[in-house]
C-alpha cells in the first residue's frame, strides 16, 4: 500500500524549495570530513592519555561517528551529498558504508521502499516499529544485547554468511559472490587497519573501530529506529506517522549526528540534504501544519512512550511476530546498519 503525501509545494513556497532542495559537494564533503576528524581525535585521545574512562568516551564518541556515516551514506542513497551523482555515490561508498560495512546502492533499493509505503502494512521497515511499545524490562534486555555486543555479533555473522554463499556452490562462485557482497568493505577496513598499523596503534582497529560498531552504534541505531517510528499517533498520516525529536547538544554528539533527529522533515522532502532539515523544521513551524506535527521534545521523553507497555505484561523471549522472523535475513543485505533511516 502506498503512504499518503503531502505535497512539497503544499509545505513550503517555491523559492523556499529551491533553497531547501540546493546540494553542495563541499558541505557534504565537510560533513563526513567532521565524522573522520572526531574519529582520529578520539583514538588520539585513547593513544595520548590511556585510561578506562577517556576509553569509553572513545567508543561512545566514534560509535556516534560511525552511526554518523551510516547517516551520511544515507543521504548518498537519496543523493544528496553531491549535484553529481558519480561524486556522490563515490563519497557514500567509499567514505561512508563501506568503512561500516553497507553498500548504498543495495540500500537506496530498499530504502526507498520504505518511504513509499510509511509505517503502511507492506513497509519493510515497519517491523522496527510495530513491536512497540513495549516494558522497560524488554528493552532493558535489548540495550543489554546491544551494549555487550550480542546484536552486532549476530548481525555481522549474518552479513558473513550470507556474502559466503551457499556451501555446495563451487569455490570460484562463492569467492565472486563474496567479493560482491563485502569485498570493497573488507578492502577498506583492511586500509584502516594499516593505517592504525603505520601510525602505531594498530590496537585501534579492533579496541576503538570494530567494538564501538559492534556495541554503542548498535544501541544508538535502536534508539534511532524507535524515535523514527514507534508508538507514532497516526499511521496514516504523513506529518503523524513519523517523528521529530528535539536533540541538545549531547544527544546530537552522542546520539543523534548529522541532523538524523529531523525524520519528519526528511520524510516529507526526503530530496533535501541533511543540513537543510533544521531550515524545513523552522518553516513549518511557523505554518499552519505547527500544531500536526508530531514533534518530542527529547530521546529520553520517546523512550519513556516506547517502554510504556506495564511490567507485568512483559513475555521474555516472546516473539513479535512472522513477519520480523521471515524479513530478518532479508534485511541483512540490504540494511543491516542504516535501517529505519
């Protein structure tokens, strides 16, 4: 079923989607140049003062970086990093999903699924939300999954498995079929790793690259995922079934990078590059769609919505429904790090 719309030209003026619509090379350029630079700062950290806690700071910092490309890839996927679109698909790819181990084109076919049938029945990503809301204790367990490492395991070890093949496929076939699926990400991590090397951490690699993708992205991506589209007032309606949520300035540098908070907006003008959603957010603000909105004021006031199912309801193990099992696989090709965008 497609989702219903809004109009672009119902939203804002004319000139203000010109305005909106404007993509610059150089400013996504700097935006994925801020994600590396807090990423090299943050391992420097680690290498110049090595104790517990700058080490945890290191992870929440480049896990919240690595989210961040997956959020830059993201806009690759609608185009907008760059008016060209070899420069843009260049920079999501190589600078972006492959270091996280994506792949932009796999996901702009599945994602633009998912904005052509909001929060509908035959949304793909409509599993990431349906199950909600749930008991604290639920997501107690889940956070828990997600900040030891379980879910990102179980992820790559899917993604791994799958870019293998089937075992009965002759070895050349799967070795194609392997590069296929994550060789370029491989190549580019195995850049990362030498570079770690030829700087002189090369600890770096697994203790402040593959622990924050595989922990504290995890738990942000699921934060993410639930303030998108859980427990949203209407499902059909375009400026309810997709949320908004007001970021300070710790949740937008541990949390949410890179104007990810803005979705309404994104969702209704989802042509506009990242850096212009705050300038949609304040247009309508001040129009006559202000009071439909569906707008929190913080990560923390949506959690409180999303784990309001009472305690005593809560099923440990239970599962949601068919549809996530059978549409778990499926989502591993496609969009294991950037789901629900």
């Amino acid at each position: 079923m497609t989702a219903l719309r809004i109009r672009a030209r119902d939203l804002l003026t004319e000139e203000q989607l010109i305005a909106v619509r404007r993509r610059s090379t150089w400013k996504g350029a700097a935006l994925i140049a801020h994600a590396w630079a807090l990423i090299i700062v943050a391992v420097a950290l680690v290498a110049w003062w090595p104790n517990p806690l700058t080490y945890l700071l290191a992870v929440a910092i480049i896990g919240s970086r690595q989210l961040g490309l997956a959020i830059l890839m993201h806009d690759g996927a609608h185009g907008c990093l760059s008016p060209d679109e070899k420069i843009n698909l260049a920079m999501s790819q190589w600078f972006c999903a492959y270091p996280v181990f994506a792949e932009t084109r796999a996901y702009r076919r599945y994602h633009l699924q998912h904005h052509a049938r909001t929060q509908q029945e035959d949304d793909p990503d409509l599993v990431l939300s349906a199950p909600f809301p749930i008991t604290k204790m639920s997501y107690r367990r889940k956070f828990l999954r997600d900040i030891t490492g379980q879910t990102g395991y179980q992820q790559r070890k899917a993604q791994l498995l799958n870019a293998l093949g089937p075992a009965e496929w002759p070895l050349a076939r799967r070795a194609a079929h392997f590069w296929e699926k994550l060789g370029p990400q491989c190549a580019v991590n195995a850049v990362l790793l030498a570079a770690f090397a030829i700087a002189g951490v090369w600890w770096a690699y697994p203790l402040l690259w593959l622990v924050p993708l595989l922990t504290w992205m995890m738990v942000i991506t699921r934060i993410r995922n639930i303030a998108e589209h859980a427990v949203v007032p209407d499902s059909n309606d375009p400026l309810r079934n997709t949320r908004t949520t007001r970021a300070n300035w710790l949740e937008r540098l541990f949390i949410a990078p890179y104007y990810v908070n803005y979705h309404l907006e994104h969702h209704l003008l989802f042509y506009v590059p990242c850096y212009n959603l705050p300038r949609v957010h304040r247009i309508l603000s001040e129009s006559r769609h202000a009071g439909s909105m569906e707008v929190q004021p913080s990560y923390a006031a949506v959690l409180r919505l999303a784990t309001a199912k009472p305690d005593r309801e809560d099923r440990p193990g239970q599962v949601v429904n068919s549809a996530r099992r059978a549409r778990s696989g499926a989502k591993v090709d496609a969009d294991q790090t950037a789901g629900g965008f």
